[in-house]
C-alpha cells in the first residue's frame, strides 16, 4: 500500500493509519456536507492533496473549496475555504501548530479542530489575516450532561454552523455518532 | 469596579470587565488532575524562592481580569498578598471543562499573553492531553502536546511512535524541573 505523507516546508511527513473514532468523524462529517452541498457550487472532499506552495502540501481530513478554477486533475491548487483535521496523538502537535499557521497564512477561511478523545470541536475563523476562536463545541455523554447546572445547561451550543453558509445546522451529536 | 473585583461569588471570574460563571462542581477527573499538578508543583518547590498555589487561589492581573486558575507557580514573593496573586504569576495550569473550555483556549490565553506569563499549560482530563505554550517576543509558542497514555493505547502503538512520543515535560522555571505526564494523570 502506498504510504501517505505530507510536505511540510520542504519535509516529507508520513501519515499513520487513523484510528476508528477517527474514521467515524471523517465519515459523518463528509455526509453531512455532503448531502448538503448537493447541487451546490462548493464541494467537500477528504483528504485531498491540498497544494500551497511548492514546498507545503497537506492531506487535510476534510475540506470543502467553492472556487473551481482551484481543482486540478490530481490536487487543490491554493486555500480552501474551509479545512477540518481531526486529532490523533501523532498529529496533534502539527495540527495545533503549523498547520494552523499555514492555513491562516493562505487564508482558509474557517478551521476545525476536532478532538475525538475531548469530543470538541474548536472553530477557527479567520479575521483580518488572524485566526480567532469562534467557538468551542463538545459533545456530551449523559453523566456529563447532568453534573452541569440549569444555567450551564442552556448555555451549551449543541449546534453549529459553518461560516459559509446560513442555513446548514450541523448537530455536535452527530458529527461524534459511532 | 472595585467591587467587581471582589465578587461576592467565589465562583465567579472575570475576563476583559465581564463576569463568567465558573463551572460550580467539576468533574471528579478535573479535581483530580489540578490536585495531581499541584502536589507535583509543591514537591519540587518546597525550600525554593518560587511557590505553587493550587485552584482557588484568586488571581488579579489587573481590574478587568481576576481569575482562579488551576494552579500556579509565583516567584516573585512581592506579589502574594492577603487576598490572592495581585500580579504575574510565572506559570499557569487551567484545567478544561467542557462548559469553559473556549474560554481559557480563547480569551484567557490572550489575556496571559499580553500580561506576559512565560508558561501556560493547558490540561484536559477527557483527552489526557497537555499543551505547553512558551513566551517568546511577548507571543505564546506552542512548544508541544504531551499525551497520558493509557496502558492498551501504549501497547497499540509502533516502536517508531513510542519513541516519538515525550512522557516528560521540563518546565521552563527551573532546569532540573522535570515533570512525569504519568504522575499528572494518575487515577484518570
């Protein structure tokens, strides 16, 4: 089988086999956009090979690019507009750190980091060249659901949204089902 | 403002002049974690100039923003008054909870930032997982994720992976300050 790796400034990095947890997000999120997208000028693929520059090349877990002119036969030439990357132990290093960099330097839009051992999403959105956290979303078990008070209870975002679009609700929930 | 600072609720912070709820009964994994940090903290502190304060302990950077962190290391004995820290501590440890996880990856973060703790750790007991950001030219570095690794998940792993993976943390104080990411997530 061929390995996997990435293109990090000039560095070949390989790519372990994901964990099923891992595979599970990929796979409800893919679905979720898309049935959305259907019919939709952008489109979501995973684990495309994303080109940057000639020495930075990602495989991201998720994207979706609404420019077309950006697709080539084999890659996505330039940003996305939105990338999410799932946490594994031997990632997360990268995907909190350089990846979040290049991404913010080549202006994708909205980034997603999700954490399948913590059941967060953390939302990046891009504002003026920075990113910023938007948002912080878990999905929780029963036990922890009932250790929070009313007030904490009613605070909680179960749903979230992606900047692209107003009316695509995507439930935490779902995105973690097994 | 002055009151504000001194709010009635123990349980309240304060971030940038607004008040947020702090989570009123945390998890047991969460108690268990910034008890374990703290104990490690004071072990190695004991008989040195700095000092570790555990979670309760009231931090005051400035009116906007008082906070109860964690747990801390102080160095500078100047800053240790009656009521909490007023000032910069040396290192931070905040503990995720899911219901104030955005704030202390977020708005806490910026804040220590800009306040210029050298060392800032984020925990989370769900994901047994540390992030160490580092001070550099007044800007936090992700210096690197430590994982607690649970026995099965160790013997799932490649030899290669194994060796990658850094079971020790040197914290940024001292130079012989090395602490076991085992020994912070004991009991989880």
């Amino acid at each position: 089988m061929e390995e996997k790796y990435e293109l990090i400034n000039g560095k070949e990095v390989l790519l372990s086999a994901a964990s099923i947890s891992h595979l599970d997000i990929q796979g409800n999120l893919y679905t979720i956009l898309k049935n959305y997208l259907r019919g939709k000028r952008c489109k979501v693929l995973f684990e495309a090979k994303v080109v940057f520059d000639n020495k930075t090349w990602f495989q991201p877990d998720l994207l979706v690019v609404c420019d077309r002119n950006k697709l080539k036969r084999n890659q996505v030439e330039g940003a996305p507009n939105f990338i999410a990357e799932i946490l594994s132990f031997t990632t997360q290093f990268r995907d909190f750190g350089i990846k979040k960099d290049i991404y913010e330097k080549y202006g994708v839009q909205e980034y997603w980091i999700i954490d399948p051992v913590a059941r967060n999403i953390m939302v990046y959105l891009l504002q003026d060249g920075k990113y910023q956290l938007d948002g912080v979303y878990h999905n929780y078990t029963e036990e922890e659901w009932e250790t929070l008070s009313d007030r904490e209870k009613e605070e909680q975002k179960l749903t979230l949204k992606l900047s692209l679009y107003d009316d695509l609700e995507i439930h935490v929930k779902d995105v973690f089902e097994e | 403002m002055g009151n504000l600072a001194y709010a009635e609720d123990y349980d309240v912070e304060i971030i940038n002049g607004r008040e947020f709820m702090m989570s009123p009964r945390p998890a047991i994994s969460h108690i268990r974690v910034a008890g374990n940090i703290y104990t490690i903290f004071a072990n190695f502190l004991k008989g040195k100039k700095c000092e570790a304060f555990p979670d309760g302990t009231e931090l005051h950077l400035d009116e906007e923003n008082v906070f109860v962190p964690d747990a801390m290391i102080v160095c500078n004995p100047d800053i240790v008054q009656k009521q909490g820290i007023f000032g910069i501590p040396d290192l931070v440890v905040e503990v995720l909870s899911p219901s104030t996880a955005k704030n202390d990856i977020g708005e806490k973060k910026e804040v220590y930032e800009k306040h210029g703790v050298k060392e800032y750790w984020i925990v989370s007991p769900i994901a047994r997982s540390i992030e160490v950001y580092l001070l550099r030219e007044g800007k936090f570095h992700l210096d690197e994720v430590y994982h607690g690794y649970t026995d099965e998940e160790w013997a799932d792993m490649k030899e290669s992976e194994r060796e990658n993976a850094p079971q020790f943390l040197r914290v940024s104080i001292y130079e012989d300050f090395v602490v076991s990411i085992k020994d912070v997530f004991e009991r989880l």
